[in-house]
C-alpha cells in the first residue's frame, strides 16, 4: 500500500458566508427535492479540457470578492478570498443575449439538477471540514509534506476552498505542483474556480508590489479587509501566468461528466512515479454519483505508485441513498481500502453527522 502522505500549514483566520450552503444539515432535504431519475432529463455533459487563455480572456476587468475565514480545532487559520455570488450574476447577465432559457442556472435556490447544475457555486460544509484537516496536519517546522506530492487533484471543485489553501501555500512555499481542478459545470471553472485561484494568487503578493502601486494597492493584502474588487489588468493576468510558470505550477481545468470512466482518466494527467492527492467534499451523495465518484478516485489512484485521498462527506444523504458506508463497500469492491478519519473539528446539525474518509488502494 502507499505511504500516506501528512500535510502541515499555519495561516491566518473562517466566517461563514451567506452565500454558503447551510452548515446545518438541511441541505439533504433539497438534495432529495432536485435530485431526478426522470428519463425527461438531459443527457450528461460530456466530459472536456478548456484552455486557460481562454478562460481567462472571458473575465471581466473587475471581479468582487469577500473572504472566509477558517481556523482548525488546534487553532491554525486561513483566510481565503471567494468571488461574490452577486458579480457572478452580473456577469451572466451582462453576457445572456437572449436565447438561453436559464442563464442564471445554478444561482437560484436549487442544489442540484441532474446532468444540469452539480452545486459548484457554492461552498460546502464539508469542503470546509477538509479545509480544517488540512491545516490540522502540521505545521511541521523544516519542510512540509507536500513536497512529496507531485499532483493535487479536486473532484467536484466548486469554489475549490481545499485547493486554494494548498495553492496558496505552494506560490508562498515556491513548491512546483501538477494541479487538476475538475467540476461538473464549465460554467463553474469559468465564474468562480479560476477566479478564485486569481484571488488566492494576488492575497500572496504584497500591497504595492507589480502589479499594484502606491495609487492602486493590492487590498487583498490586508486580511482585515474581508470584501473588495480585484481588478484583472493585463499586467496582472500576465504575473498570475508567469507565478505558474515559474514554479512551474500545471494547471488543468475539467468539465463534465466522470463517466464514462475512460474518457474522464484520459484528461487528467498523470504518471506511474506521480505521488498523487486526491480531493473532493460531497461527491457520494446518491447512488449514481458515488459509484461514478468511485471508479474515477478507484482509476486514478490505481495508475500511480503512491496515491492517496481524502473525501469529505455526510455520514448519510436522506432520501437519495448516498453516504459514508455505501461508499466504503464501493472502494472495497474496486480494490481500495477506505477509513473514516477520527477529527474534531466535523460538525453536525439536524441528527446529520459528516465524515472524512481516507483512501488507498490495495
């Protein structure tokens, strides 16, 4: 079996968000509300790398943001910037000419819509749980574990809080990194994953460093300043791409449906000596999903000499069938050993306790 890996970090300080989904566990009654076996619905989205000058040039000048502030039950914190839901829909409604039925999909009330929306505006309980794991796994006072691991991957990304803590410490740690960032939605990498790593990026640079000045100050750089507009400059866009360049840090960006499980694989890199960490919060949260999850985690951390993965989760999704023990016999099944992490710091609301289970294969 592969040497687990351990992570350690120290940063700064997590409020909730309006814009979060509940933390109190209500969030399965709307799981069980939206979620559709009908034939009716559409088929899914197949799967797809995008290209980042590309998402990049669809941007607008400005992007609004507010931080959330996390702090670990042993005291570590993070402060990470998140783009504003509110200048998410401005932007669609700025580009909508018209002819799409639903532009604001996924930005109403709804959690999810199958083969439609997977959640990805949002950010999860869970992923926050993952968040205070992370910073709960050192510091260690020479060098961090992360060093050991060549590839991040996080399935289900969303707003991608877990990646952007391990981004923001491999840009301020000088770590090279490959870093895979997969959701369901296009529309979600486009809106809020990339420009989240944008932010994560310019809270490492000082106030009045290129690309900021005297007249123009990096606000981000002020962690008592928890909302502000970064604006995106051509000389900043192009000191984002030279910081992963430098490193170097791979970036890849991927949409669309984990099966079939092949064609998914074929687009995340990947290589035999590649120690690889698997992410991802509420991914098992009915049948269909928690098996496609699993072939694909199964898939790739069976193509690498050391792998390993951490799944944030409720312990079970009322009324859609997911949870916490249904996907560790699908592990067994695929030849992987999963176990639920003892840690303090999950929380639980309405009789619905969340989990986090470590995977290896066998």
């Amino acid at each position: 079996m592969a040497q687990p890996f351990s992570f350690g970090f120290s940063g700064d300080d997590i409020e909730e968000d309006p814009n979060d989904a509940p933390v109190d566990g209500s969030n399965s009654v709307v799981f069980a509300n939206t979620l559709s076996t009908d034939s009716s619905q559409p088929p899914a989205v197949e799967a797809q790398t995008h290209n980042l000058d590309e998402l990049l040039s669809a941007l607008p000048s400005k992007i609004s943001y507010n931080t959330i502030k996390i702090e670990s039950p042993k005291g570590h914190q993070i402060q990470l910037p998140r783009r504003e839901l509110f200048d998410i829909r401005m932007q669609l409604m700025a580009e909508d000419s018209g002819t799409d039925s639903a532009p604001l999909s996924g930005l109403d009330e709804s959690d999810i819509k199958t083969n439609v929306y997977e959640g990805g505006f949002k950010s999860w309980e869970c992923s926050i749980d993952l968040v205070k794991f992370l910073l709960d796994r050192g510091p260690r006072k020479d060098l961090d574990d992360l060093c050991r691991v060549d590839h991040v991957i996080e399935l289900g990304c969303g707003t991608a809080l877990p990646t952007l803590l391990l981004f923001h410490y491999a840009l301020t740690a000088s770590i090279p990194l490959y870093l895979t960032l997969a959701d369901y939605n296009a529309s979600v990498l486009r809106l809020v994953t990339l420009p989240n790593l944008l932010l994560t990026y310019a809270s490492t640079l000082p106030a009045t460093a290129f690309p900021f000045s005297n007249d123009s100050p990096n606000l981000l750089a002020d962690s008592t300043i928890n909302h502000g507009d970064l604006d995106l400059t051509p000389e900043f866009i192009s000191s984002f791409k030279s910081a992963l360049t430098a490193l170097p840090i791979t970036l890849t960006l991927v949409s669309g449906s984990w099966t079939p499980t092949p064609n998914f694989l074929e687009l995340v890199p990947s290589a035999a000596e590649m120690n690889t960490f698997l992410l991802a919060s509420e991914t098992i949260y009915s049948p269909t999903a928690l098996s496609a999850f699993t072939e694909v985690m199964a898939g790739i951390l069976g193509r690498v000499k050391a792998g390993k993965a951490v799944v944030a989760a409720k312990r079970v999704y009322f009324g859609v069938g997911g949870g916490v023990d249904e996907f560790r016999v699908e592990c067994s099944r695929l030849g992987a050993v999963a176990g639920e992490v003892e840690f303090e710091g999950l929380g639980e609301g309405n009789g619905v306790r969340r989990s986090l289970v470590e995977v290896q294969m066998l």
